[in-house]
C-alpha cells in the first residue's frame, strides 16, 4: 500500500489554530495532504527496509 496508495490526498478541515513549522494556520483554512509525498520520504521510510 505504500507504494501505491488507494488515495492520493486527503484534507481536513482545521478545528484550531495549527502551527506549522513556524507559521501560523488560521482556523478557518483546509489543510491538504499529500500521501503520495508521506510515503515516498527516505527520511521517514527506508526504502530498503522491505
């Protein structure tokens, strides 16, 4: 499933000021997430492992 995942994006919307990296995300934006870029991060996942 990692390699291929069944859903590409996701999105939630945010039910409290997020703080990210430093920057504020207000309450009233939709954040987005990119699976594809989740799973594909060497840092996170060893592409070796398996």
């Amino acid at each position: 499933m990692r390699l291929h995942s069944p859903v590409p994006t996701g999105s939630r919307t945010l039910d409290e000021e997020l703080n990210i990296w430093g920057r504020a995300i207000p309450l009233v934006c939709m954040v987005q997430l990119n699976i594809w870029a989740q799973h594909h991060m060497e840092k996170y996942w060893d592409p070796n492992h398996w």
